[in-house]
C-alpha cells in the first residue's frame, strides 16, 4: 500500500481482536516515532508502552473522570502513552513545539501500525494531572496523548459506532474551505 492510500484508509479504531502485537513489529512502530523530524531536532518525544492486560486494564481506570469515556482501552493489547520532555522543548514565535513534534512522532507510529494491520486511536480525553500522578511522570515531562493499538475487530461495536457518528469521523472539509493559493 502507497503512503496515499495508507493515509486514506486509516480511521479510529475502538474494538480491538485479543492478539498481542508481535514485540518485532512493536519496535517498527516505535521505531517510526523515533525518525519523526522536530524543531531543532529536540525530539522531545517520549513513550510509555503497556503490553500487559492486568496493567492496561488498571491504567483504563487511571485517566480521570474525563477519561471515562475511553474505558475502551482495556481491551486493546497495547496502549502507548506519548509524552513529551519539556527540557526539548523549542520555543520559535511564541510558540512551545513540543506539541507539533510529539504529534508528528505519535502519528508516524500511529500509520506504521497501521500498514500493519494494527488500529489505533488518538486520545486526548484524560486528566493529565490524575495521570501524571499514577505513572509517575518526572516533572519536565507533559503527557500529550495516548492511543491504544491493536488488531481491529470485524466492525464496530455499538460503543464505536455511535463515537464515530458523534464526531462526524468520516466527513472531511473540502480542498477549498482549507487552501488559499497565492
């Protein structure tokens, strides 16, 4: 599959089969992370991987109320947790990148697992300070987002097809109303 169609065809994926992502084809997919560009080449990334049950099932219950919403997450076989060291940080503009980095790195990873066959789901609905708590975050460091990763099921679940049609997931703003060619 081309990088084109590799991007078309990735969507979230919620409803994860209980096979354990090969630690061969765990490493390509962190390793993806790893070459993504940064401001200043800081690579501030910075992962916390879970490929444990019992332990993804606990860190479920660990993302504060908010986080609620992603219980999901205890059925998938891995969990990647992106953090980023602030200490890397490159500030240009007024403008902390760590962010921009941190999400380039996490997305590289997330279309790796996917040319694998491997879904994932971008989170951004947690309590970051419930759960800097429980992993024990250092303090330069700020969680960014975390997804889990796994094979998906045949179709989605009831839970999925009600998240995806909330958030509109498959409808896309045209070319038009996001370029101005100059």
């Amino acid at each position: 599959m081309d990088v084109y169609d590799l991007i078309q065809s990735r969507h979230s994926v919620r409803d994860f089969l209980p096979r354990a992502i090969p630690q061969d084809i765990l490493e390509k997919i962190l390793e993806a992370g790893r070459l993504a560009p940064s401001a200043q080449n800081r690579q501030p990334w910075r992962y916390i991987v879970f490929t444990d049950p019992a332990k993804i099932k606990n860190l479920a219950k660990q993302t504060g109320l908010i986080g609620m919403s992603n219980f999901f997450i205890k059925s998938a076989p891995c969990v990647i947790v992106a953090c980023a060291d602030m200490k890397k940080n490159v500030r240009i503009n007024d403008q902390d990148y760590y962010l921009v980095d941190t999400a380039i790195s996490f997305q590289q990873m997330m279309l790796t697992a996917w040319q694998y066959g491997i879904g994932s789901c971008w989170l951004a609905a947690f309590s970051e300070k419930v759960l800097a708590k429980y992993l024990e975050i250092p303090n330069p460091w700020r969680i960014v987002a975390l997804s889990p990763f796994g094979y998906p099921k045949e179709g989605k679940g009831i839970y999925s097809k009600a998240l995806s049609t909330l958030a509109g997931s498959s409808k896309r703003l045209p070319l038009s109303q996001i370029v101005d060619y100059r």
